[in-house]
C-alpha cells in the first residue's frame, strides 16, 4: 500500500526572495501614536480587516445613525427587486428624528428608500424598509443580528433600523468597522454610499425630493468612498468613513466624537502614507518549482489558488513567516496538493492552497525528497 508523503517545512521572509516580490515604498519609519478625542476609534484596511489604529475598539455604545450600513446591507441582500415600489407602512410615519417625509399610502421604490436611508438619513425610510424587508422592525432587527453574526461583529446588537437611543441597541467601533468594510465589498451599497446627490421622483404623495448626502468627505477626502454619519444626545457625534487609493481601502470609525471629519481625515491620511497594500502571494508566479523532482518528469510546478494581499508598513516584511504543506503520491494537473500559512507577528493570517499545472505518475522516494530539499535550501541561501 502507498503512502502518501507527507513535506512542511517553514520559510522566513527575509528582504530579498525570488519567490515573490514585496515593493514596500516607504523610506523612512514613521510609526506615531495615532489616537482621538473621541470615547472610540478603530481604522481598518477592508479586505484584511487589519487593524491600523485603534482606541477602546471593544467597548459597547450607541452608534445612531451609522446602524443604516446595516440596515442598508440587510435590506440589499433580502430584497430581490430594489425597483419594486411598496406602500409606505403606517408605523413609518412620523418617526422621531431625521425624516425624508413619507406619507401615508405613498408608495415609491426601495432604492429610492435605500437613498433616502443613507444620504438623508431618514428614519421613516429606515423603518419603511424593515417593515417591507422584516415585516417589522422587531422582524428586522433580528435578521441585522443574525447577519451581524456571520461578519464578526459579536459585541453588537440591533434592535431599530434606523439608530435612535436603546439600553439595548449597541455596537464597537470595530465591529461597525467590520460590518462597513463587509458592506463596502456590495458594489449597490458602495454606489449608493458614495453618491453625493440623488433625486426621488414625484410619487403619488410627494413631489420630487432632492436628497444631499450629509457625509461632506466625499467632497473634502481623497478618495473617499462613503459611508454614514450619525448623531443623538446620547451617542454624539458618530462617523464612519472610508478612502480608496492605491489599491487598498481604509475603513475608520469614531464613536461620539466632536471633530469627527477632521479626525477620520487625519486617521485616514496616516494610514495611506504608513502602511502599503503588499502583495504577498502572486498566484501567477511559480512556488518552488524545484521543491519536488520526479526522477523521469523533472519539476512539479506548484502555485496559488489565490493572490494574497495584506496591509504592511515599513519594516514590517520582517513580521510576515510563510509555511508550506504538500501532500503527495501522484498528482494531476490542477489538483490541490497542499497550502501555504501566512503569518504575521507569529498570527495566522490567511491559509492559501496549492495546485499544480502538471502531472506526477510517480511516487517520490526518499532519496528524491532529500535532492530537492537541498536544492530548495541553496536556493534560498544564494538569496
């Protein structure tokens, strides 16, 4: 009976590897302490979720008007026409707060009510679309929670769609972090985010609103993508905002926070010009391709499933540790034969399969294995 052959071992990054190429551009460390005047603060890059900057991340308060991220990505995911227009439900009239004037029988589109949410920052639209969506707001709370769930968010709880004060309606400022950079990633929600006026036509009630959203860093910050502003007695000043450059998104959070442009602005900025979206693993380029001989085929090319980027600044190449795992008899072209564990700072950050491009009919002996570990060792010693 065959046994399949089992190789691991581990490589440290070092600042010169052919395996892959790290262009870190900056030239100077530039690591200050970054914090706010705010009760919280948390600034993430969106894809990694890597925390940047950070400032009681954990703690629970009310959040007001940035709840709508959920409440918009809940009512996008669960609402299979966003042109349908629905009748305005009575318990939608007259919500305390930020309105955009819906009336009784009116009936107008979800994404007009998607809009007024998250540029106006209606609550009578927010509470509109968790009676279409949820059947109620109770209905609909439960299903913000139980996404919140599957995004992390584990330290919040929603029990209104639109952020008005609750013993019970609580969020951190990473979590909200979280739940904005997952967000981000639906393109309708990122449209609608980062629009800055928009238009709802004459309905059966109303004439035409124009709608100016209230976030004015899309107008201040460079490339600013969104997303919500909020404020009560309670929460104060709340802001989540979020910049793309560079091929890397920053997502930044202050939680009852006076200056709340002037701050995320200056978080924002700090964190493009520390930290460089890295490409680590190039699902293109080759992984070893003399990591493992078969005596009648020659090399077993071996490569990603994936490109794998992550968040680095200066200096921090040193921080990221590569691990390979291969299992092995006989393989055909394409098949998953192992992974490659990425770590940083002795953290697991991401785990990558491997494939192949070719085939091996022959089970790799010994003496084959010891071959190719030398060779894959003076490699690495000529670099």
């Amino acid at each position: 009976m065959k046994k399949t052959k089992i190789f691991a071992f581990v490589l440290l990054i070092v600042a010169s590897l052919s395996v892959f190429t790290l262009n870190i551009k900056r030239n100077m460390v530039s690591f200050a302490t970054h914090s706010s005047s705010g009760v919280a603060m948390c600034v993430i890059e969106k894809d990694s979720k890597r925390i940047l900057y950070s400032k009681n991340e954990h703690k629970k308060l009310p959040m007001a008007s940035t709840t709508k991220v959920m409440t918009a990505i809940t009512v996008i995911q669960n609402c299979t026409d966003l042109e349908q227009y629905i009748q305005v439900d009575d318990s939608s009239i007259g919500v305390e707060g930020t309105s955009i004037y819906l009336r009784q029988g009116e009936m107008i589109k979800v994404k007009d009510l998607l809009y007024g949410l998250m540029l106006r920052s209606g609550n009578d639209a927010a509470t509109a679309l968790a009676c279409h969506v949820g059947g109620d707001v109770k209905g609909f709370a439960n299903m913000m929670n139980n996404l919140a769930k599957t995004i992390g968010a584990t330290n919040s709880n929603f029990v209104n769609p639109h952020g008005l004060d609750h013993k019970d309606h609580y969020t951190t400022a990473y979590d909200l972090a979280l739940i904005s950079a997952y967000a981000l990633n639906n393109p309708i929600f990122k449209d609608i985010v980062s629009t800055k006026t928009h238009v709802i036509d004459a309905t059966n009630k109303s004439d035409k609103r124009y709608l100016t959203n209230k976030n004015r860093l899309l107008s201040s910050l460079d490339g600013c993508c969104g997303v919500k502003t909020g404020f009560t007695s309670k929460a104060g000043r709340c802001l989540v905002s979020a910049s793309e450059r560079d091929n890397m998104t920053i997502v930044c959070t202050v939680l009852n926070c006076g200056p709340m442009f002037e701050e995320s602005t200056s978080l924002i900025n700090s964190a493009f010009a520390e930290f460089e979206q890295t490409k680590v693993i190039d699902k293109n380029k080759e992984i070893y391709n003399e990591y493992i001989i078969d005596e009648n085929q020659g090399k077993l090319y071996l490569y990603a499933e994936e490109d794998f980027y992550y968040p680095l600044g200066f200096g921090e190449i040193n921080d990221l540790r590569l691990e390979y795992n291969v299992a092995l008899d006989t393989a055909k072209e394409g098949q998953t034969i192992g992974e490659v564990k990425i770590f940083f700072k002795n953290d697991l950050i991401s785990t990558i399969k491997l494939v192949t491009i070719n085939k091996i009919d022959k089970l790799i002996d010994n003496k084959t294995l010891q071959i190719s570990e030398l060779l894959w060792e003076e490699k690495i010693n000529e670099n």
